[in-house]
C-alpha cells in the first residue's frame, strides 16, 4: 500500500541519510584536512543530491 511503501522510505530516510550524510561529511572533512585543507566543507555545498522512487511506479 502507499502507507507501506511512505513507512519503509522513511525508515530509509533515518537509517541511511539522517545517519550516513554527517558521517560521510566527516569524512571529507578528515581527508581534506589530510592533505592539508584545513577548511570545512560548507553545510550548503552541493555535494549529494536525493531523489526517490517512491509514488513513481502509480501503484
């Protein structure tokens, strides 16, 4: 159903990108700074974009 379909993205959402984007974050900050940028990457960078599949296939 949609309501099954909406629940399961949004375990997706909190599992995999409320958790991994910080985490991923960091770890361009550590590899910056490992060779020797010493500056943050910007929390508006463009550095990932989200889309979704879900309500694409009309079921």
């Amino acid at each position: 159903t949609p309501q099954v379909e909406m629940r399961a993205g949004m375990s997706y959402f909190h599992e995999t990108i409320w958790k991994g984007v910080p985490k991923f974050l960091r770890r361009v900050d550590t590899a910056l700074k490992n060779i020797g940028i010493n500056e943050r990457v910007p929390y508006n960078a463009p550095l990932i974009q989200f889309s979704s599949w879900m309500g694409g296939d009309r079921d």
